[in-house]
C-alpha cells in the first residue's frame, strides 16, 4: 500500500531559516512542500523517509534565498493492482459507492464492479446487494454510511490538475472585453481530482464485512446444531471400559 520513492528537487531555503542545520531545513522544506500533495503517475505523498545526498548550495542574483539540489526518499500512498484493502463507506450515489481510508477519500466502487444483483435505493440513497436465497427469494444488504469495506484495486487514474488557461469556450469573441465575460459556475467550480482509484467488490469475501460475519456466524450455528443432533454419550462400565448409549 505504501511505497518508498526516490525523488529530486532543487530545494529552496529561505534568509529567516539560515540559523538552522542545512539538512533539518532541507527535511522542513521538502515536507512542507509535498506533504498530502498527488505526484503525476508517483501517488500521494505522506512523509519524509530520508535525505540521499545533498549537493553545494548556490545562491541566485536578485535572490538572497539558497538553493539545493537534493536526492530524497518519500513515503508514498500508492497501492498496487489487486491489493485488497480494507475502508468505510463515505458516500453513495448513481455513480457507484465512494470509499476512504481516512487519509484517501478518492476511490470508487462503480456499479458494474458491485456484487450481482445490487440496485441503487433512492429512498435510502445506499445501494443494496439482493442476496439470493435457497428458496428462491431475495434478501437486501444495504450498503450503509460508515460501514467497514474490503475491496480489491482494479486500476488507477491520475490526471493532471495544474491550471492550463482558461477553458476554449471562454476565448475573447472580437470586439468583447475582459470585463465583459463571466464563467458559468460549472466551469469556474469544475476542479479535477489528481489520483482516484478504481475498486471492485464483486467476488466472494470482498463487500461489506458484516456481510460475511453474519454468514460465518451462521454456518457456525448450523455446525453446532448438527454436531448436537449427531452426538453420542460414551459411558464407562464398572470394568472400565467404555461403551455407548444411545
């Protein structure tokens, strides 16, 4: 689930922080900086592991800040295709059920990758898992808020989220002016989610976890009852040995 990945950056120290040690500086810097921040195709930055190397330090003209070029190790949240891992359910809506992991809020369960059948409850706004029985009937499993979830990683998507000029359609028409142009709320609200990953529920073990501690504890019982049913009384005789009363 997490990663060790090898970085490089030219890391900037500011005048205020000269009074401390280059490194400590340095490991301040570079967590300020990516700390809970998506990399492109790197995953979710958590923490500092350590420094590799540091170069010489060089300052710019016009700058009084030093600049350091250093190679870092990063404790990274990315979690291979076909890990399972185990979250709570945040949300649920017609696009699928959304997970997180408390730190992770980005993943999703489409529908297609939910156990079979499952439909969508608008009353409750929970999917439901109709969960075939022996007789033929059905029996609903809702898909609760803040219910535990194990699930299984399909895929990943990264997207590229830094801002690359305004949208084609809000191009300046000739004649118009700046200040005659305002963007639709969709537009100017509509942001971009860097890392999401795509999970699937739809084998056996994966899905709500008291789904399956309801039917362990019931195939519990059904063993118990049967081992009553099929029990014998072993008695000893006055000999000592052993024999069986029906």
């Amino acid at each position: 689930m997490f990663v060790l990945a090898e970085l490089k950056d030219t890391v900037r120290i500011s005048p205020d922080q000269f009074n401390l040690k280059l490194l400590e500086a340095v490991r301040d810097e570079i967590n300020r900086k990516l700390a809970n921040k998506v990399l492109l195709n790197v995953g979710l930055c958590i923490a500092l592991k350590d420094v590799i190397s540091l170069k010489d330090s060089f300052i710019l003209p016009g700058d009084g800040a030093s600049h350091t070029e250093v190679v870092f190790r990063y404790i990274v949240f990315r979690p291979p295709v076909g890990n399972v891992l185990t979250g709570k359910i945040r949300s649920c809506s017609h696009e699928g059920v959304h997970v997180t992991l408390g730190f992770f809020d980005d993943i999703l369960i489409p529908p297609t990758a939910l156990q079979h059948p499952s439909r969508f409850d608008e009353t409750e706004r929970a999917w439901v898992w109709e969960y075939p029985l022996d007789d033929g009937g059905k029996h609903d499993l809702f898909m609760d808020i803040g219910e535990p979830i194990k699930f299984r990683v399909s895929r990943e998507i990264f997207e590229e989220s830094s801002p690359i000029g305004p949208p084609k359609n809000e191009a300046l028409q000739p004649g118009t002016s700046a200040q005659g142009c305002t963007s639709t709320p969709q537009q100017s609200n509509e942001a971009r989610t860097p890392y999401k990953i795509i999970a699937a529920i739809n084998e056996s073990g994966l899905g709500v976890l008291s789904w399956w501690d309801q039917q362990q504890q019931a195939e519990e019982t059904n063993n118990e009852e049967e081992a009553e049913e099929n029990n014998v009384d072993y008695d000893n005789d006055e000999n000592g040995e052993g024999a069986y009363e029906e």
